[in-house]
C-alpha cells in the first residue's frame, strides 16, 4: 500500500499479517534481500555510539498492529545484547499524525517513556480515547500524572517540533510504507508485510544485526 494513500483507518494495514506465527520453512533458508528485508540505497547516519548497532522501530499510537506488537518487541528488547540499541520513532504519514509524533517526544523529554508509553496505547485501543490534537493529550498527560504546564511547555517546545520534523526525515530515508516497520544499523528495512509476520521481522532483524557486525 503507498503511504500517499492511507485513510485514518489503514495506516497499518500493511502489518495486517503481523501477528502470525513463524513459518517452519523459516530454518530451512536464510532472509533474502528484496524478499524479507531491503538494503537501502543510501545509508542512513544513525545516532547509537561507535561500535553499537541502532536497532529503529517505526510506529504510530493509533495502530492497532503496533499496539499488539508491542509486548513482542518488549520482551525482545529485554534479551538485546549489550552492543544493539533500539530507538522508537514516531511516524507522520500525514499532519494529522503529528500531535502523536509531539506526545512521545515530550514523554522522553519527560523522562517517561518506561511509564507511560503502554498506556498511550491503552488509552487509545483499550479506553478508546483518540489522543490526537493537543487538548486530548495535555488532559491525558494531566490525568495521568503529569504537570500541565510543563507538558504543554514541552510539547511545543522547538526541540520537540525539531525531533518530530527528524522522525518524519528518518522515515522518509527508510523508505517506511507502514507500520510497525524497523530499520537495522541505518541500512536494512523490514516490516511484517516483506518478512510475513512481525515475529519474523524480529528474526530477520536478528540476522541483520549479526550482518552489521561483520561489516564493521
């Protein structure tokens, strides 16, 4: 699906077949370029330190599939080793997804990402609240804790517009199509749609890494 197209209702439609199980013909061969991931044209400078692999998972609050992948990549994350860092980045298909972009990049500013990240999706897919213009989200925020005015300060800070404005940059470099998505070292794309499903995309993510490593 071209991301020009998207309806509210489709931005993470290209996950649809995310959630499946690994496919036991997954051992019988290793992923292939242009098949389960993609090797980018141009790499992508990433911000992890020298010697670490940047692990990004591209999302959107308001995806159902992100919202249901997210224990998955949770407990990935846990057995990462010490040389990989994930980096979470919001995307902006359209403008109407910005708020969103602005309401994780001010839970990071905050310090409160660990917190609070799993109940924006809660919030959204659970409670059914829509979280997507700044009033929604400065009463969330309010009612979860937080003090209004330095959210609202921060939310609209130029940092936070800048971090957004480099989101939308980063997915436009990775070539993202939909979500839930992940770039590898700033030169491999995969998603749930290339590799079958995401619990794939997390093994074809696996072998990438070992891949980066090599090539240092």
């Amino acid at each position: 699906m071209n991301r020009r197209e998207f309806s509210a209702g489709a931005a993470c439609l290209l996950a649809t077949a995310s959630l499946g199980l690994p496919s036991l013909a997954w051992a019988q061969k290793p992923p292939a370029d242009g098949t389960d991931y993609k090797v980018l044209d141009e790499r992508v400078p990433v911000e992890a330190p020298g010697g670490k692999v940047e692990v990004i998972e591209f999302f959107w609050y308001s995806c159902p599939h992100c919202n249901a992948f997210e224990p998955q990549l949770e407990a990935w994350a846990k057995k990462l080793p010490a040389d990989v860092v994930l980096k979470r980045v919001p995307v902006a298909f359209r403008d109407d997804f910005v708020p969103q972009q602005r309401l994780f990049y001010t839970l990071e500013a905050m310090g409160k990402v660990d917190e609070l990240h799993r109940k924006v999706f809660q919030a959204i897919h659970v409670d059914k609240q829509p979280l997507n213009t700044e009033g929604t989200i400065v009463a969330w925020a309010e009612k979860n804790g937080l003090d209004k005015a330095k959210f609202q300060e921060i939310y609209n800070s130029f940092s936070v517009q800048t971090k957004s404005r480099r989101a939308a940059q980063l997915q436009d470099a990775f070539k993202v199509e939909g979500v839930p998505a992940l770039g590898i070292a700033g030169r491999y794309y995969t998603d749930g749609s290339m590799a079958g499903n995401m619990p794939r995309a997390l093994q074809v993510t696996d072998y990438l890494i070992a891949e980066s490593r090599k090539a240092r």
